[in-house]
C-alpha cells in the first residue's frame, strides 16, 4: 500500500540521514537556514527533505492490493451482525448505497467494482473500487443502516496459503 511503502522509506530515509559525517553536512547548512527561515514548521521542512532523499517527492499514487492495478483501492467489506459476506453480497450493497449516494448528492461514488476476493474464514470479502469512489463509499456508509455491512480501504493484507502453498493438489 502507499503508506506501508512511504512509511519504509520514511525509516530508511531518517536511518540514512543519521549516517551523514559532519563535514559534509556542513555544505548544506546555509541552504538548510533558509529553507527552516522560509517555513513556520520545521518539522515540515524535515519530512519534505526525507521525502526528497528517499527520491518520493512525486505525487504518489495507488495501487489495488489484489491485481496491482494503478489508481485502484481495495476495500474491505464485514458485517457487524456476524453474517458472512459473498460477492454478491458486495455487488448489491455497494450498486444500492451507490444509488442512495446519488439521491442524497453528497458525496457521489459509482457501483463500479472490480475484482472481487471473499475470505470464508473470516467471512469477509474485499474487492477494488477507483481511490475517490472507495474513500466516498466507507465515509457515505458510515452515517447509513446498511443492514449490518461496513467498509474499510485496507492498507495491506496478509497473504495466506494452505498447506501446498498454491500448488495444486
């Protein structure tokens, strides 16, 4: 997920800063003076300067935990009355808040889901949605009676094999 990649190369980034002799960071104070003269916040000026290290100083973009697909967030959808959720479960939640989500003119998010992944022991299913239409559809949920079903956009997920691990057989 975005944050657990920019938070490693946050750590990596501070580690490699820690390694820096005086000397050559002595090239670098002027130039250091006048951004920390520049801001309010040095705190701000640091993390801008472990982002420009760590060479992350592009926008960043998501990815699909599940197909790797650029511009998608996974989702993931339980249910807080204990029933387990099935793809179909996801299709017409999501098609019937997308419609409400439209009525009320809010905050608007389409039905438009992708690849759907269902975790039987858990009894949840996550599946892909665009970034903006995930973030719209878990905070227009929160404030809906949607029999039970909640959503999250997962940060990262374990993977889990049986005992072939995905082997066959």
């Amino acid at each position: 997920s975005i944050e657990a990649a920019l938070g490693a190369a946050a750590m990596t980034s501070a580690i490699a800063c820690e390694g820096i002799p005086d000397e050559t960071a002595a090239f670098f104070k002027e130039a250091a003076e006048g951004l920390l003269a520049d801001s309010e916040d040095p705190t701000d000026v640091v993390a801008k300067c472990l982002a420009a290290i760590s060479r992350r100083s592009t926008e960043v973009q998501s990815r699909s935990l599940l197909t790797g697909e650029l511009g998608f967030a996974t989702v993931e959808m339980t249910n807080s009355k204990g029933r387990p959720v099935s793809p179909g479960d996801v299709m017409f939640t999501v098609s019937k808040l997308s419609r409400l989500s439209q009525k009320d003119g809010g905050l608007i998010f389409d039905n438009d889901v992708g690849k759907i992944q269902s975790n039987f022991e858990a009894g949840t299913a996550t599946f892909d949605m665009s970034v903006e239409d995930a973030k719209n559809l878990v905070t227009f949920s929160k404030d809906i009676d949607a029999g039970g079903a909640e959503f999250s956009i997962l940060k990262e997920m374990d993977i889990t094999r049986g005992r072939t691990f995905g082997q066959g057989g």
